[in-house]
C-alpha cells in the first residue's frame, strides 16, 4: 500500500520538496482546495476521502480520532518545537515503521516522539 502524505498547516509547505523524493504522493493542506486556513474536520474529510495520513503536531486531530476512529490514520508529532529539516529527516527515517502503521487495521493514531 503506497502511503500518501497530507502534511498539516502547521508544517512547512517547503518540506514538500525533501519528502517527494521519498514520498512520491506528498501534499500540504494549503495545496489541494482546502479553505485556508482549512478547518480540522475539512481536513479530515478531504484525507478520508483519499487514504491519506494527515501529518500534523495538532493535538486536535488525537481528539477527531477519538470521536470518529479511523480512516483517515493520523500521525501526530510530539517532536516539540523542531526545525524544518529535524521534522523532514524524522519522516524519512521512520518510513518503514510508517508503513507498517499504515497496512495495520488496529491503529489510527502513531505518535512520534
């Protein structure tokens, strides 16, 4: 299952251009049609609707998947206050462990610490 990034507003659209190279089907929120700034559930919709992993470090999205389970699996980072560069390397690193989380049925939510 080829994984499909949808990086948050809260993430730099910059990024795009270090993760294509490992991610071919990577995107920001500001980028698809979204309203800007889009709302969370917007962006959850818009993931669902196309087996995305929503990539943020908004906390809001640990609370939609409590509400509404999954799909859409939610990758939550809980790196703190991190450079760019410290975030695109944190991705790229735990490709394969994001692989598995996403051929996994039993969970929604992987927290990167």
């Amino acid at each position: 299952m080829p994984i499909t990034l949808l990086l948050d507003a809260n993430l730099s659209w910059r990024s795009l251009t270090v993760l294509k190279n490992h991610y071919a089907d990577c995107y920001h929120v500001d980028d698809v049609g979204l309203s800007i700034p889009a709302k969370d559930t917007e962006i959850w919709d818009y993931a669902k609707k196309r087996n995305m992993l929503i990539v943020t470090n908004d906390e809001d999205f640990l609370y939609l998947s409590t509400l509404k389970d999954f799909p859409p699996k939610v990758l939550l980072l809980r790196t703190g206050n991190q450079s760019r560069k410290f975030i695109e390397e944190t991705l790229i690193n735990m490709k394969k462990q994001i692989q598995i989380f996403m051929e996994s049925s039993e969970y929604g939510i992987l927290e990167l610490i």
